[in-house]
C-alpha cells in the first residue's frame, strides 16, 4: 500500500509543470469536508462486521501561498468516526474508534477545477469495547484505550461550483479511501 502512495506522489509531482492550473485552494481559503470511508483500517476479518461506516468531517483554512510557486499550505481539524463489531453465537464485542486531530496540507494544481494535495494527520484516537450478547450472568465487560494516531493521506476535491466540490482521499486513518463532497466558504 505504501508503494502505492509513493508512486501517487511521484507522479504528481513530476506533472507539476506540465499541467500547472490557477490555484483551487489559497490563503484565507475555508474549505469543510464531509466523508465516508471504505476500507476500515481498524477491525477485519473473520465475525467482524462495520456498524456504522467510517464517517469523518475536517476543516481546513489556507494561511500560505506561493510555496513551489503555485502550491499553497493549508492547516485545520479533523474529527472521524468508526464503529464495528465481533460476533458469534449471539455474543461478541462492539468497538468504536473516534480519532481528534490536526492536518497540514500541501495544495498544489494540476488541472482546472481540481484540488491536489497530500497532508500529515496527527491526533487521538480514542477506542472502546464492550461486550454484549450471552456472557457470563453479572458480568459485562467493557474497556477504554486511546492512543497518538497519525496518517498520511493524498487526495482531490473537484470543484463542480465555486462553493461546491467532490471529494476523494487515500490514506491511513479511519479509512483507506475516503469519498465524499467539500463545501468552500
């Protein structure tokens, strides 16, 4: 998977002066994303089912132009959702993940209307588990963790309006891919 990005990147940048457009996202620019995931990169396996599909909402603010001369840097919030569980035999454990954090963005444009770049992530991913179904009677587990979570992530948003943008994301963190709609303010 990793190879895979690499190779992303490199060709994207190697096209930079080819294809070089006006820039979609610049200083001052306010951009929220709303997302759904595929590809959980939490639970798989066998008896794991998604309960609720990784959803994840992130907002962004441009506060650097001009970076390789037409790039710019964006910074801002991320907050993602995740919810699966393990089951067999009416008994299992239901888990959730929220991940809390920071992305730093490199924007640079490489077609009209299209919004290239990749960022780091950096957050917390706070987990829970509880059990439920036939377990022990008087007994009902459950336990909370969090840990640092970190990803990194390439992605585009197609603006179909000056306001209105589709939306699509590779990288690790609550998802591999994540699909979605951007709205500029």
């Amino acid at each position: 998977m990793k190879k895979i990005f690499l190779s992303i990147i490199v060709l994207v940048f190697s096209l930079t002066q080819l294809l070089a457009q006006q820039s979609t996202f610049e200083k001052g620019d306010k951009v929220l994303n709303l997302g759904i995931g595929f590809g959980s990169t939490f639970y798989s396996g066998s008896y794991y089912k998604a309960g609720i599909p990784p959803i994840s909402a992130s907002y962004e603010v441009g506060v650097k132009d001009g970076v390789l001369d037409k790039g710019s840097i964006g910074v801002g919030g991320y907050l993602g959702y995740s919810s699966h569980k393990w089951e067999y035999s009416n008994w299992g454990w239901k888990y959730t993940n929220i991940i809390i954090g920071v992305r730093g963005t490199f924007h640079y444009p490489l077609v009209d209307k299209l919004d290239t770049y990749t960022g780091l992530l950096l957050g917390y991913n706070i987990a829970t588990s509880k059990e439920f179904g036939n377990s022990i009677p008087g007994y009902n587990y459950s336990a909370s963790s969090g840990g640092v979570a970190y990803s990194w992530y390439v992605g585009g948003r197609y603006y179909f309006s000056d306001k209105f943008a589709g939306m699509l994301e590779l990288g690790y963190g609550i998802t591999y891919l994540n699909l979605g709609i951007a709205i500029k303010m």
